[in-house]
C-alpha cells in the first residue's frame, strides 16, 4: 500500500472500495498511476471524461475562465451560464433550463419542480412513480426515489412520495398512478442498475400514459446523455419527448455540473422557489460550453455510436470463446458484459494487472464506459488484454 492509500485509511471516510492504484494525471483515454504505469480508462471517471482526460478545448475554457470570473452570485447575471443554456435549448426538445452541481442534486430539483407543478396543476399531486433497479443518486430524497433496497435499507425511514415499480413494464406504472401522483421518473437505460435495456415501445407507452393522466415524464439521463447512448440524447432514439431531462456527468466533461431541463409548461418555479451557490458558477459553465459545443460539432454521438457498435461485436465475439460469457448488451458507449457466475471482481484486478480500467457492474458483470472520443484502435486493445484477463481466469 502507498503511502497515500494509507493516509486515505487514515483520514478518508470509509464509503468505497477502492481498487490499488492511486491516479496522478491523465490524458485522452489514458491515464498514470503514481509510480508512472499507464491505463487505458474504459471507466472514463464514470461515464464523466466524455472528452477524454484534459481535452485542450475543455482545459482551455477552464483555463481562460478561471482567469476572467471564477463565482459570482446567482442574483447576477454571468456569461457562461447563458451560452450553456441556449446551446442545451437549442439542441433538445426542452425549454428551459437550472444549473446544479451533481446529478443526485438535479434529480432532487426535478422532482422539486414536478411538486411545484403537481401543487398548480394536479390538486396537490405529489407522488413520484420510479422504477426498481434505478438509479438517481444518493440525497435522502433519492434515495428514495432509488429503487434499489440496498441503498435504501441503510438510511430507512425515507422521504414520503416515492413509489418504485417493475422497470420495462407499463402496466406497474398505471397500476401505482393514484390522484396524488405528479410525474413518473425513468431512466432510458438503467446505468448503475445493469445497464437493462428496456423494450423497444416501454418509453412510448409511458409517454402516453403521462398524457394520459396529465402528469409529467422525468428522463434522468444523467449517464445515458450527451452521447453515451449513441444520439445527443438517449429519449431521440425513442420517439418521444420528456418534460423534463436531468444532465450531470459527462455535461463538462469532469468539472463538476447538473443540469434540470423543462418544457415551457413544466418550468413553473417561481423566483426563491430554488437555487443553488455554485449552481451555473462560470467555471463549471464554461467547461460545459466547450464541451458540448465540441460534442456537436464534432459528431461525439455518432462516434460513441459507432464504436460502442464495435465494442459490442467485439465482446459477442468473444462468446465463442468464453462460454461463461452469458450476455452482452449497451447502447453506444455504455455496455455491460455478463457472466455466467461471480467472477467480475478478479476480471477486474486481472485487467487492473494488465493496463486496463473496467467497472465491476455487479458481482457477475462488467461495464464499459469509455471517454466517447475513443477510436476502434482502443478498442482493439482493451478486447485484447480483456481477452488476456479471461483465458488467465478460464485457466
Ligand atoms: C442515472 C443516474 N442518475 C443520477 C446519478 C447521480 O449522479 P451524482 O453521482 O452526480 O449525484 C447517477 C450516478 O451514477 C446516475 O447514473
């Protein structure tokens, strides 16, 4: 153990696992470790680096902007924040936007924003419907809103107004929907929850029962957004439009930011209602502008389409000759890999040995999660020391 992995012990509170390597810097999909051995990241600071590590155009807005304006306050108008906004309005089917500092915190503000809706529009509605195995985050509130027992039992008893359902079947939420439901909140694939894809129709048909009930339809696209998915936005390859859409992760590509997004008719906070110190602080905004500015122009979605289409290929091929390979399944850039028993921990030290960062998705998973930048050659070397860290397990 290093001496900063033993400081950590010392002075760190004990909330993760952390795997033997303590990072020092990083660069592209690459990244060193304190004694100089280089990894290629297909964590990408989960599913954060969507540049890659000190992208120059994301290095550079910070830079010049941490030389113009750092933080100011909200009750001022600042530059940054507002050329963000419009290129996110601009590119989505949303209206409105609030920036925030996390995901968990724009998933809290989402369903702030449904209650103030529900109190206006719906007799006081307030319940949110959420789908088991999700994942929003880990404030009291999402916790709650979390359908995950794990993440729960620790901290029971939990806010009031959460219901989970069945993921992936429409028939869970209509039964859950009471004269007290405000909104249902999903995720277009379950990240941290397996990387579970739904049916194709599911999101349609939620979409149509929210019409149908007049209430609103949260996507909590805080992982599957900015092009992880394949498109700028997971909800495009659905047919359907949220009323309101939470970002976070890869939004600056590492400095950290969320985002609530709204329809005109769901954006109904009022001044005071809500807010944030740091919340569309220039920094974070300016890092965001860049990032996304450098997404579009450069077809970041199309790439982590393509490639991710790659990867998965790669892996299914890799089924011949792996037959504890049970599953491969993703959507772009965020694909999980599936066995047939308990064996991803060692197939994460066994990559760990080999150069190669991976995620331990659940005890017998995988997942992927590379910076969207990434080109087919990366991935022909994370298949091959994968391949390697299999055949040293299979023997
Ligand atoms: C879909 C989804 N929502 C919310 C969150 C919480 O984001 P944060 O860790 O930034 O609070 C995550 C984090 O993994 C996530 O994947």
């Amino acid at each position: 153990m290093s001496r900063w992995q033993e400081l950590e012990q010392q002075y760190f509170m004990n909330t993760v696992e952390r795997l033997p390597v303590t990072l020092v810097r990083g660069q592209g999909a690459r990244v060193w470790d304190e004694d100089g051995r280089e990894y290629l990241d297909f964590v990408g600071g989960w599913a954060v680096n969507s540049l890659g590590h000190c992208h120059p155009v994301v290095v550079e807005a910070v830079v010049e902007q941490v030389h113009t304006l750092i933080q100011a306050s909200n009750q001022f108008y600042t530059v940054p924040q507002v050329r963000l906004a419009e290129l996110l309005v601009q590119n989505s089917c949303l209206d409105k936007v609030f920036f925030c500092n996390s995901g968990a915190e724009a998933n809290d503000g989402a369903v702030k924003l449904a209650r103030r809706y529900g109190k206006l529009n719906l007799d006081g509605g307030y319940e949110i419907i959420t789908a088991m195995g999700s994942f929003h985050g880990r404030t009291l509130a999402m916790v709650a809103a979390t359908g995950q027992s794990k993440f729960q039992q620790p901290y029971v008893p939990l806010p009031d107004g959460f219901v989970n359902v069945e993921y992936n079947r429409v028939e869970a939420i209509k039964a859950a929907t009471t004269n007290q439901t405000c909104a249902v909140m999903l995720e277009p694939v379950q990240g941290e929850g397996g990387v579970n894809l739904p049916d194709d129709n599911y999101l349609a048909a939620v979409r149509d029962w929210c019409d149908r009930m007049g209430i609103l339809l949260i996507l909590d696209e805080i992982q599957t957004g900015l092009g992880r998915a394949g498109t700028l936005f997971a909800y495009q390859q659905l047919g359907i439009e949220p009323d309101i859409m939470t970002l976070a992760k890869g939004l600056a590509s590492g400095i950290p930011i969320g985002a609530i997004l709204a329809k005109d008719r769901a954006s109904v906070f009022t001044p005071g209602e809500h807010g944030s110190t740091f919340g569309g602080n220039p920094l974070a905004c300016a890092a965001g502008y860049a990032t996304l500015k450098y997404i579009l122009d450069q077809n970041i979605a199309g790439n982590a389409r393509q490639v991710g289409n790659y990867l998965i290929a790669g892996l299914k091929h890799m089924r011949h000759k792996f037959q504890f390979i049970t599953e491969v399944r993703g959507r772009g850039l965020l694909v999980a890999l599936e066995f047939s028993g308990d064996i991803a921990q060692s197939v994460v030290m066994a990559c760990l040995d080999r150069g190669l960062l991976v995620n331990r998705l659940k005890p017998n998973a995988l997942r992927f999660m590379p910076p969207l930048i990434i080109g087919s050659d990366e991935v022909d070397e994370a298949l091959d020391i994968l391949e390697q860290a299999l055949s040293s397990i299979a023997n």
